[in-house]
C-alpha cells in the first residue's frame, strides 16, 4: 500500500459549510477507490473553531 500525507488548507465559498465540504471530498476520495484516513479543522479569518461554533485558538499560536 502507498500512502500520501496531506497538510495544506482548503479555502471554500463561505456558504459551503464544513459538513457539506467533509461530504464532497469523501465522496471524491471514494470515486477513485482511494480512502481518507483523518480530520478536518474549520478555520475562519484565522482562527480555528471549535465544535460549538466559538472562535478557538489562532492558527499562528504554537
């Protein structure tokens, strides 16, 4: 098996939630016959947020 790691950013239509973006890349992923084995981080205007919808730490801050 060969394995790829991914580590970048995404920048998405604001309208396009995290939901319906995890949906569409999973279902592109699928189309290949590839498997994605991970997670997804919503960031907005430069902060990470957390699962309640509130602005978490700064993606800058180590």
């Amino acid at each position: 098996m060969k394995e790829i790691e991914i580590t970048g950013c995404i920048e998405i239509q604001p309208e396009l939630t995290l939901d319906e973006f995890e949906k569409q890349f999973i279902e592109f992923i699928e189309s290949k016959g590839w498997f994605f084995g991970g997670s997804f981080k919503e960031i907005v205007d430069g902060y990470y947020i957390n699962a309640d919808g509130t602005k978490g730490k700064s993606v800058f801050e180590e």
